[in-house]
C-alpha cells in the first residue's frame, strides 16, 4: 500500500480528484492534507469520509514541522499538490497570502520531499526511488494571448496578476528542484474547470447563484474575455495519467478545446436555467444580465494546446462543454435549492 499525499484535497480540484482516485486504485492510501481555508469544503468529500484508505489531516503546507510530520508518519511515496489560493480578485485586493501558500507554501513540500526521498543530489533511497512529486498550475502563468493561438508547454512565463505570477514562480521552484536535486516532479498546467463542487466565487457557480437569487449576474466588462473550459472529471482523468506516466521533469497541458467568451458563457448557463428552473414570473434570466466595471489587469484570452498529453500518455476530454455543463448546472440546483 502506498500512501499519496494530496494538498488541498478539500477544494473543488482536488475533491473531485481523490473521490475519483480512490474509486480506481486499490493500493494507495491517501491523506487529504488541507488548512480548510475559505475555498475548502469538507463535505466535498462525505461520500468517502470513512474510507478504509482516506485520512484527512487538517494542516498548512506553509508551516514546515507539519509537512515534515506528515511525510515521517504517513512515509509519503508521492505528492500531488494542489493546495493553493486561486482567485485573481482576492490576489489584487489581498497579494501576501497568494505568496504565502503558492510559493513558500511548494517550497516547503518540496524541500521536505527531497531531504525524504534522496540522499544528495541525483542519489535516489533505494525503495523511493520511484516517488512522485505532481504538481498542479494554470495556464495564467503565460498571461495573454491574442485573437488567435494556444499555449503549449514551451510558451514563455508572462503572467499578469499576482496569483498568476505566485503559479508562475512555484512551477519554476518546481523545475528547479528536477534540474538541481534530481526530484522526481511533474507539473500538470491547466485551463478553467468547472464542475460539481467549485467554490460558489467562480464565474459559473456565480452565475447559478445570483440568477437563481434573482440578483444582478455580474459579468466583467463588456464579457468579451475568451476562456478554456475543462470539464473537472476530464481534469482529474489527466492528473492521473501525468501521476502515472508523465515523463519525470516534463510539464503536460491539460485542457478542454472550449474556448468561450464569458458573454457565451452566461447565455448557455440562463438558457440551461430558463429550461431547468424557470423563473416565478416566466421571464428569462437573461435580463438579470448585468456588465460590471472590469477587473484590473484582466488577460483577455486563454487556450490551450493539449496535444502534448493526448499523443504521449493517452489522454483525451470524455465530455463535450453540451453535456458537462448541463450536469453541472443541474448538480448546483440541488445544491443551492
């Protein structure tokens, strides 16, 4: 038996992600290692809370002796890390804490991984010599494209917002660490997942939630932004495989071929609700439609190219945007209802 420590496992990601692994790999032990901060939900994960093979332990990846702890009582054999602060809004209001966790935060599970698993620099413990540090990112660490393009793995760094530049600076931490020590790492960069369990703050929940309040649906600008949509459960299918079979120092890009500009966004999801929920007085929630001042430094456009994880590990999105939004929409009427 293996034992993985997940971080965050708490949020939406990494929820989604250990139900998922857990219903299809028999010989791990997973430890949930979350600060249950804000974004965190403990009953993302009731259904599996008293699983023979989950432990959560509530802890911060930025205070050492606990990480350290972690890895001598549980002996780690591998870490996929998602514990992070995400939302660009709360990193321009409030940047100290997107430095605190995304960047000290990596530091110390990769410092604390390395002094576990490897003598010196490239020297390997014989019986964790196939340990796996995975990474989780985004694909705002390369900022902004234009009206045409992808973003593939070797697309340069240029992020725009404190949280993207915290991303960028732990994935370089990352790389550092497979090129100076030897450490077994993978980074997976990803594009925008939707899906059961995000944090209500996110544009889709949003959307949900004040239309179904009947309040105002704010949309940024003049909601011309162009965004990736991955569906969550093809994004855990692609951890998963860049856990088992990424090539150790390689990054993989992982997303949805859904590019939509936030105005395409909310129609689909009122026309979804216009159908699956209608409004007491019959009208369309698109009238609750309401363009809000820009964000500050908002990155006009985001896609990417995942041809890299499709050729070499396999992987491919099981979803259309059709279907997966749709059960997403009908997964938060029961939750806000």
């Amino acid at each position: 038996m293996h034992s993985l420590l997940i971080t965050g496992g708490a949020g939406f990601i990494g929820s989604n992600f250990i139900i998922h692994f857990l219903q299809n790999n028999k010989n791990y032990h997973l430890i949930n290692f979350d600060a249950l901060t804000y974004a965190a939900d403990v009953s993302n994960l009731e259904e599996i809370n008293r699983h023979a093979r989950y432990t959560f332990v509530k802890g911060d990846i930025t205070e050492r002796a606990q990480v350290e702890k972690i890895f001598s009582q549980y002996e780690i054999a591998g870490v996929i890390h998602f514990a992070a602060e995400s939302h660009v809004d709360n990193s321009i209001a409030g940047p100290e804490a997107f430095i605190k966790t995304n960047i000290n935060g990596t530091f110390n599970l990769l410092d604390v991984a390395r002094h576990h698993w490897m003598k010196a620099p490239f020297q390997k413990t014989e019986r964790k010599k196939n340990n796996r540090f995975l990474h989780i990112s985004t694909d705002e660490v390369f900022g902004s494209l234009g009206p045409t393009g992808l973003f593939t793995e070797t697309s340069p760094y240029a992020p725009n917002s404190p949280y993207s530049a915290s991303k960028a600076a732990s994935d370089l931490l990352v790389r550092s660490y497979f090129h100076t020590y030897g450490l077994n790492v993978v980074t997976t960069n990803c594009s925008n997942n939707y899906g059961p369990h995000q944090h209500q703050e996110k544009l889709i929940p949003t959307i949900i939630r004040t239309a179904l309040a009947e309040k105002p649906i704010p949309i940024y600008g003049d909601g011309l932004n162009v965004r990736d949509w991955l569906y969550v459960l093809d994004h855990v299918r692609g951890i998963e495989l860049a856990f088992k079979k990424g090539k150790a120092g390689e990054t993989y890009n992982i997303g949805g071929k859904n590019e939509r500009t936030n105005n395409q966004i909310v129609q689909t999801v009122c026309s979804l609700l216009n159908e699956l929920h209608p409004r007491k007085n019959k009208k369309p929630y698109q009238e609750l439609i309401t363009y809000v001042q820009d964000r500050a430094g908002h990155d006009k456009r985001y896609a990417i190219d995942a041809s890299k994880i499709e050729k070499e590990l396999g992987w491919k999105a099981e979803e259309t945007f059709e279907s997966a939004i749709r059960q997403t929409i009908k997964w938060y009427l029961k939750k806000f209802n």
